[in-house]
C-alpha cells in the first residue's frame, strides 16, 4: 500500500513515511493510492467485538509492512488502554433513531486522543526502530494541542511544539496545553487566530532548509495516521445500529474537515453509509462551499464552539482530490487560488459528486445554546457547544434512516457554555480535577515565521 499526494508530484510513500512527514513536499496531503475494502461479512462480524478488534481489522489494509501484525495490535491495545470506558465510544440514544456517539472519554476529552493516542504508540515504535529523533509542531484551535502533548510528552526522541492562537482556546484547553511539567513540552501562544497558526505551520514545513534541519513532523489533523484512526468509530458505531444490513447516516460537528473525511474513507470501504451531514458553527464555509459550489474565505468571528472556528479547512482537499478524479494538477490549482485570492470554485460534476456523499448545515450561537438546553431536556445527555451543533444540524437532517451524531468533546471542557445553556457546572473528571491549580508554562509568540523558526531551533538545542 503506497500513498499519493493530493498535488500530484510530491513521491509515493509508504504508510510509515506518510506517516511520520506529515504534508507532502508538493504542499499537498497523501491519500492512499487505492482505499481497500472489506466484505458484508467482515462488517457484519464485527459486531460484538471489542472497539480494538475492530481497530485492527479496519486499519491493517492500509499500514502494510510498518508493522507486523502481532505489534500493531500490541500498539491498538496500549493507545485505548487509557480510556476510560470499556466500549472507548459507546452509543446513548437521543431520540427515535438518532443516536449520539460520545468520543470524549480519552485522556483529554475530546476524539483527538482517537487517533493521537495511537499515532503517538505508532511514531514512538518506529524512532525506537530508526533511532532518529524528531521535532513535532503541532497548530491547535484548542483540542489538537493537548491531545498531541497528551501522547508526547516526556519522550526522549521527540520536541512537541504548541502553537494556540492565543486568548482564542476554553481555559481548560489552554491549562491542558500549559500545564504539563516535562521538558520537552513547548507551549507558544501565537498572537493571531487558528488559520494564522496552521499557516505559520505550513509556512514551516514549506521551507525545506528548516523542515529538514529540525527534523520536522506534523501531527496535525492532516496527518493520515490520524484520519484512519478516526475511520474505526464509524464502524463500531453503524454496526451497533445495524449496518451492514441497514444504511446509516452521520452528522459531523467540522472543523479540518478530517473526521467527516474519516467517515467517508468508511464509507468507500464498503460501510453502508447514506449521508455524511457536515455540521458547522456560524464559521460556516463548508456549509456555503456546498450550497454554492465555490469556497470564499471570510474572518473568523470566534464561537463558543472554538474548536470549529475556522476558514482554511486543510482536509477538505483530500474530499476535493476524491471530487476531482483525482487530478492532482486541478487540486494543486484551486488552492493556490484559495491562498492567493481567498477563493476557488469547483467544477460542476465534482460539486453534484460531493453533494451525493454529502449534505451540511449550521447552527448559529443562538442555536447552539438552544440544542443544548433541550436536548437536556430530550435525553438527559449534556452536550458541549461542538456537539450541540451537530444535534442541532442533525435534527433538522432526520430521515427513516437512523442518524448518528458524533459528540467530539466532554462539555467540562466547555463548562462555561454548558453553564449559561442549562445552568450546571459539568465537573472534570478525577484525573483533571487540579487542573486550575497547577502551574502554567507558555510563551508568548509574535505571528512571525522567522521569531518561530529561531525559537523552536533554540529550544531544540537546549
Ligand atoms: C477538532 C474538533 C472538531 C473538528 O474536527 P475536524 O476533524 O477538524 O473537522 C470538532 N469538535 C471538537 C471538540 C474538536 O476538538
């Protein structure tokens, strides 16, 4: 199994080689060269089984040699080992045939430990192997960063860099980025919003000279190893409601784009899936790409569901690749288009293919507090404003086939939204529970791609 670059011309890689560049050198993302499938019966045998049976089954076909079987399911079970909940994403019903699908019982609370908890296992095996070490800088809207710092930290082999936009993160976000004592933690808060950081990132990675004297590794959403992570809990979950014998559809609260892309590598894997609803928040160019057929970047007006605050949504090309035929030549033009003119439109048989895997709605500030009211109300279930929008989207996307609505984080995460919707202060669990006493630790940054250049390569000296 080789993987390709979304632009075209970067080299084919391997599993492990996507895995640990991150962006390919032609700017673009790698996809895997073919996407496997797997039978109705080796969907349908997946029910009963553990979420880490199934991990293995759905993952193996696209790591080839990285990993014999024996140590990848070693690494499976070590990265969901610290969940804790058995099922790791366990099913609750919200309404007749809408079921919500909680991802926020790892480590820091939100699906990101999904798959870094794994690419952490994956990357830590494959140094140990190569010996090499790495600097990984990592831009965060908020849960990325302390799910990645989550997975690095204290490894002797590695650097994780931090770049947040700085007051722009929930303070529980920011104290799990600050907070952690191991030296080879950085935290650097950026003066900017998110797509200021993940420029700054790609900015990084584009100057060769620097990407290649640090070492540099990307852990960021765009990253594959995450993506197929993220694929496994759209099979446990359809299975649970009965897939492979009946459709399924998901709504999924978006951002990068990466974990509704996750959803439709399943679906391409041979998972019956019906529609996958992107639900956005009032920073709504994925809503408006769809319904128009052009990609026009506004500002960020920042929400309470920070997570979604976003412009640049960078997995988006590998959905575009997919739409495109997979010409990388069209891709590699339509997002010069999008960084130099802040727009690109898509062609019209690559918009009505989107439009048949996809569907998309938003949920403006007002909305969000209201879904998470009622649906306190409905179930009982208390929903973080990034779950909210995606109930809300949901709702309005109900059909005979049953939804499911991907809750991507813990509302103590967000307790001072949860707090004015419904009046309760969601606790943080035992493990959490002296965040606001410990000490924080970050650096300020200007958003200056030199400053950050120098200081990551002082840091790394030290
Ligand atoms: C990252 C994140 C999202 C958006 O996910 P993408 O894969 O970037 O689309 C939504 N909700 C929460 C809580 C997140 O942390």
């Amino acid at each position: 199994m080789m993987y390709v670059s979304t632009r075209g011309t970067a080299p084919k890689l391997t599993f492990e080689e996507a895995m640990m560049t991150g962006l390919a050198r032609d700017g673009g993302l790698y996809v895997p060269e073919e996407i496997p499938t797997l039978s109705t019966d080796q969907i349908a045998a997946m029910a009963g089984a553990s979420y880490e049976d199934v991990a293995f089954t759905v993952m193996k076909p696209f790591i080839g040699e990285t990993f014999t079987d024996h140590e990848f399911r070693n690494l499976i079970d070590t990265a969901y080992a610290g969940f804790n909940h058995a099922a790791r994403a366990p099913l609750k019903q919200l309404d007749n045939n809408h079921f919500l699908l909680e991802l926020f019982h790892g480590p820091t609370l939100a699906f990101k430990d999904f798959a870094m908890q794994l690419i952490g296992q994956m990357f830590q095996a494959s140094l140990t192997r190569s010996g090499n070490r790495i600097t990984i800088v990592g831009a965060t809207s908020g849960d990325t960063g302390s799910a990645a710092i989550e997975a690095f930290r204290g490894l002797s082999n590695v650097d994780v860099f931090i770049l947040y936009p700085h007051g722009r993160v929930s303070e529980v976000q920011r104290r799990q980025m600050t907070t952690p004592t191991e030296s080879n933690v950085h935290a650097l808060a950026l003066d900017g919003d998110f797509d200021d950081c993940q420029a700054a990132l790609k900015d990084m990675f584009n100057d060769f000279d620097f990407r290649d004297g640090v070492n540099l590794a990307g852990v960021n959403s765009i990253n594959w190893g995450r993506v197929l992570a993220q694929v496994v809990y759209f099979f446990t979950s359809a299975v649970a409601v009965g897939a492979p014998l009946r459709p399924v559809s998901f709504t999924v609260p978006t951002g990068n784009f990466g974990d509704i892309f996750a959803g439709y590598i399943a679906k391409r894997m041979g998972l019956p899936v019906d529609k996958l609803v992107i639900a956005t928040n009032q920073n709504d160019i994925l809503h408006r790409t769809l319904e128009t057929g052009a990609q026009v970047k506004e500002g960020v007006t920042p929400s309470i569901s920070p997570s979604m605050d976003i412009q640049v949504s960078s997995n988006f090309e590998r959905a575009l690749f997919e739409a495109n035929g997979r010409d990388g030549a069209t891709v590699a033009e339509q997002m010069a288009d999008l960084k130099d003119k802040g727009a690109f439109t898509i062609s019209q048989g690559a918009i009505e293919m989107l439009r048949e895997t996809f569907a998309s709605g938003r949920a403006s500030e007002d909305e969000t507090f209201h879904a998470i009211t009622s649906e306190l109300t409905r179930s009982g279930e208390l929903l973080c404003p990034h779950s909210a929008v995606g109930v809300h989207v949901a709702d309005a996307h109900q059909s005979a086939t049953p939804m499911i609505t991907l809750a991507t984080a813990h509302p103590a995460k967000f307790p001072a939204a949860v707090e004015k919707a419904t009046g309760l202060h969601p606790p943080l669990p035992p493990h959490m529970a002296d965040l606001y006493e410990r000490d924080e630790r970050v650096t300020q940054v200007p958003n200056d791609l030199a400053a950050l250049q120098t200081l990551i390569k002082e840091r790394i000296k030290q």
